[in-house]
C-alpha cells in the first residue's frame, strides 16, 4: 500500500515563534514554555532534525510521501529547504495572506529555489474573502507554477492558541465552501482542495464539488462535525456520500498531523481505511484515495 499523505504540519520552530509575537506584552520565551506546558513540544531551532523525526514516523506507520504545510508565511524557507533535502518524501505547500501582498512575493521568489507544488489559503483566520480581487493573482501563480490551491473552509481551530490566551477558533461563516464557487468557476485550470470533508459544511462542499471537477475534498482530521449531523453521520457514511457524489478519484487522504509527542496521526489513517473497507470502496479506489489520487493531481 502506497500512502501520499495529503496533509500534514510541519510546525517547526518559526510556527511556535510566530505564536509568542501574537501575545502583545509578554517574554516570548515564556509563551513557548506556556506552550510546552500544554503538553505540545516546541522544536529545537534545527529544521533538519525536525524533518528526520518526521520522517522517521513516517517509516514507523508506513507512509511514503507527504504534502507538508508552511502552516504560516514565514515557515515557507524551512520548508522548502527541509523538502528539498527528503529525497522525494515531502511535497511543500506554502500560505500566503493575499491581504498581506509581500507574503506572496516571498512566494514568487522563492519558486526557482524550491518547488512548492501547493499553495495554501486560510480567508477566516487572515480575515479576507476567497473572492476578493487579491486572492487572483495568487491563483495566477497557482496557475502559472501547476500548484494546486488548498482552501479551508468551515470550521478552523489552532489548538496551540488556547495555551497562549487566545481564542483557538475562528469564524466559520467567514469561509463556507460555497465562497468558492466563483473563483472554481474563473479558475478551471487551477485544482482547490477543502479540507476536512468542508470542516462542518458536509453538503455545501459535495455540492460544490459536483459542480466543479476541479474541486477535490481531503479527508484530513476527526470529523468531530459528523456528530451533530442529523442523524448522525458516521465516517463510513461521509466516505460513500462523497464517493456517490463526486466519484472516489477526488478524494484525498489527510492525516492533519502536526504536532509531537503525539506524532503521526496512524489512528486516523487506520479509521480511514476501515470506513472506506465498511462503505465498500474498491481495492482501486482505496488506493486512490490513499495517495494515487494526489499523484496524479500533482504529477509526482
């Protein structure tokens, strides 16, 4: 079994970092000890030691390659140097804040360098709509490079914002999966991928995805929305819907792992496995979604 992890973290210490500075007033070092405190381990300023002990969890639970996040504009270098150096076992992914323009000059910039093959957008937690005439040129490079376009829609909860006296959540209704309706349309040559099967916005994102083939969902997460459908959904309900919906091919399996000492997030891929197995996938469709899918996307 080949597995493409389509989501996962990187978090390393630029990520932890970044966090300190959004506490107005406070020693940065002691927020990171805040954050330690919490229970999440905050890296060591060495990038390359914190890819190998990724990469060693990867071998541990049999995972072959993953696309891995810079979660923030300013983890983009490390993680471009960190793939760069993996031997084909991390594909990186880059955020960009279309409101903050010079995060996607860093982009452009750094592309010769290193080749992202991903770029990420986050409208809640930027404050910013997918449709706004900034987010356009962004798409362009998408376009331009062969990057896909990764946007998260529904609910977004940072967990290490808790541990710092900030609130972990972020609007949902600031990016719904139908806000992506237009620029899926403007854009057919560019592939978006929703995360989390729509974080909460189940229907909406196989709708959207069912009118546009150039939309993919990832399946990244614990689907803890599931619960309060009416009825119910289980994880093998969201599989079938979706493959009765959109077909199995757009499916992308994410793990959403991030953060140590939990490390590799091996539970969900095993929950996912068994609910596609419960929803009756094919040993070809479970293939597909399991990383065929995503190689084929990105053309590795």
């Amino acid at each position: 079994m080949n597995v493409f992890d389509a989501h996962t973290h990187f978090f390393g210490r630029e990520f932890y970092e970044y966090q300190a500075t959004l506490v107005n007033g406070s020693d940065p070092e002691a927020t990171l000890d805040r954050i330690r405190a919490g229970g999440i381990e905050v890296p060591e300023p060495d990038a390359a030691a914190h890819a190998a002990r990724w990469i060693r969890e990867m071998d541990r639970h049999r995972v072959d390659r993953a696309a891995l996040f810079a979660s923030i504009p300013e983890e983009m270098i490390v993680v471009g140097e960190v793939a760069a150096a993996s031997n084909g076992r991390f594909v990186p992914f880059a955020t960009v804040n279309p409101a903050v323009p010079v995060t996607l000059s860093a982009l452009r910039g750094l592309l010769p360098r290193y080749r992202f093959r991903g770029v990420l957008f986050f409208p809640a937690m930027h404050d910013y709509s997918i449709q706004s005439p900034e987010v356009t040129a962004a798409l362009e490079l998408a376009k331009a490079h062969a990057m896909v376009a990764f946007v998260h829609c529904g609910r977004l909860k940072v967990g290490v914002r808790k541990l710092i006296g900030l609130d972990p959540e972020f609007p949902a209704e600031k990016s719904r999966p139908r806000d992506v309706a237009a620029v899926a349309r403007a854009h057919p040559d560019v592939a978006f991928i929703l995360p989390h099967f729509g974080a909460g916005f189940f229907d909406e994102a196989l709708d959207l995805a069912a009118a546009y083939r150039n939309v993919y969902v990832d399946t990244a997460g614990s689907q803890s929305w599931a619960a309060e459908c009416v009825p119910p959904l289980s994880l093998a309900d969201i599989f079938r819907q979706t493959r009765d919906a959109i077909g199995a091919e757009r499916i992308l399996y994410g793990s959403d792992s991030g953060v140590f000492p939990r490390g590799y997030r091996a539970d969900l891929l095993q929950a996912q496995i068994d609910a596609m197995l419960a929803a009756g996938f094919s040993a070809g469709e479970r293939e597909g979604v399991l990383g065929g899918n995503l190689a084929r996307l990105l053309g590795v």
